[in-house]
C-alpha cells in the first residue's frame, strides 16, 4: 500500500522554474506553517518564524537582497524561514500548555528550566546551532507538506542576511537561516537528482 509520506519524500524536488501566474490562498499559507511547526525542537521551544512574502511588493523587496533570484517573486510565496536564538527563560511559557493537556507532570517543569539553563545559558555557539536545528527541522517539513499538496518547493542560501533582516524587520534574536519558495511548478523542471548510494553514506555498527 502507498503510504503518502514516504511518497512525497519520494516525488519531491527542488523548483527552479515556477508558473508566475500560479496562487496559493493564505489558508493555504497557514496550514503549511501549522503543519511546519510540527517539527521536532528541543525542550519545546519552538523557536522559529515563518515570513511568508505573498504581495509583489513583498517579493520584489526579497529578491533585491536574495541575488536577483527570479524564483523569489515567480513562486506563489517565498517563506523567511528564521531560527531564533535559544532563550531558556521561556521554558516554562511554552511548556504550559503541554502541562494543560495532561501530557506532562508540572513538577517536571523546573527540571526541563534546569536543564536548558545549563545547556545553553552562555553558550551562544549552541543558541545560533539550535536555531538553526530548529528553523531547518521546520523548512523540511514544511517542505514535504508542500510535496504532499503537489505544490514546488526550492529552499535557497542565495540572500544577504543583513539586507533580510533590514527588509522585513527581524528581531535581535532571530537568524534568517533560508529562503524557501512554494508555488506551482513548471513542466521543465528537472526530477529529483539521483542520491549517493547507501554503501557510501550508511554504516551498520
């Protein structure tokens, strides 16, 4: 039996060619964030944003800071995927509602605080890594979910991370960690590219 999942990881590839005139609804736009933010992070933190620039003017501002990628105002919307810095002080606000819905023991809480003071308190290598972590989980899954829904996809690192921030606004704390375009997808596109083989990339222990 198909199983949809592993069918869009299949089926997806990176979009290079997108139909200009092609339109997603901004329902569409939250149910790929919704199901985006889905994604694994640690202690719950969720930390990440998702920009989604749908209007021409939008799209025109990004592709001036995004290397005058046509693909930027050709796709429906092109997500700011940020990371943001690891902050332990919101443990406890974010594991609330984990604690509300019966899930986890509030006693647990101050444990999980402790736990991320000391992991990531000072240590702001580790706060940029997990954000990243964080915003990359989520562009992943964002982008199976676009699979899913037949729309393109095309994650991109080509942009000036200061001219991101500048444009739309990030906070102090958030990290521009790709760009990635949805829409509708031209005929000519390639297929997915042929990956190296397993015997070069897993090792059984």
């Amino acid at each position: 039996m198909s199983n949809p999942i592993i069918d869009a990881i299949e089926r997806r590839n990176t979009i290079n060619l997108f139909d200009p005139s092609g339109r997603i609804g901004d329902e569409v736009i939250a149910e790929l964030v919704s199901l985006a933010t889905r994604a694994p992070t640690s202690f719950n933190l969720q930390n990440w944003r998702f920009i989604a620039a749908r209007t021409p003017e939008a799209k025109a501002r990004l592709r001036a800071v995004a290397w005058n990628q046509a693909k930027v105002e050709e796709a429906a919307v092109t997500f700011v995927v940020c990371g943001q810095v690891t902050d332990e002080s919101v443990v406890a606000e974010r594991l609330a509602p984990v604690v509300d819905a019966g899930i986890m023991p509030a006693a647990m809480v101050p444990g999980w605080e402790a736990a991320a003071r000391t992991l990531y308190s000072g240590q702001p290598g580790r706060q940029r890594d997990e954000a990243i972590r964080t915003a990359t989980f989520g562009a992943a899954t964002l982008i199976h979910a676009a699979t899913a829904l037949g729309l393109g996809t095309a994650p991109m690192i080509g942009f000036e991370p200061e001219g991101v921030i500048r444009e739309f606004g990030l906070r102090m704390d958030e990290i521009p960690v790709m760009l990635l375009a949805v829409g509708i997808a031209r005929p000519e596109n390639w297929p997915q590219k042929p990956r190296r083989p397993l015997s070069q990339v897993l090792e059984l222990v």
